[in-house]
C-alpha cells in the first residue's frame, strides 16, 4: 500500500501549536468570569484569614495565664 502526498502527509505539531491551542481552550472557557472570579477568590482568601486570626487569637486568649499584680 502506497502513501500519497497529502495535506496530511507532513502534518508537524509545534510546541507553540499546542501552547496557543490550550491558551485558546483556557480564555474561552474563562472569557467573562474572570473578574468575578477573582473578586470571589480575594474575599474568600481575607475569610480564611479572618478566621485564623480569631481562632489564633482565642486559643492565645485560652492558654495564657492571667497575672495579677497588687500593690502592698
């Protein structure tokens, strides 16, 4: 069976081939979303620190001995 020359015949996928492709993929899927979401991922970002701060704080507040100094 021969091969014939074709437009398939010398089909070469380049490195960048693949990166615009992906690239492509990724920003129609994203598109519009994306500062949503990022305002989203911020927030929930300073929530999570929010959180630890407060419980860091309450266990400081719990494991910490209350010293009493009076004068005589």
């Amino acid at each position: 069976m021969a091969r014939t020359a074709g437009p398939m015949a010398e089909l070469h996928i380049s490195r960048d081939d693949l990166e615009g492709a992906v690239r492509g993929a990724i920003a129609e899927r994203i598109g519009d979303r994306r500062t949503p979401l990022i305002t989203v991922t911020i927030l929930v970002g300073l929530g999570a620190v929010a959180v630890a701060y407060h419980l860091g704080r309450r266990m400081g507040r719990l494991r910490s001995a209350i010293v009493e100094v009076r004068r005589l």
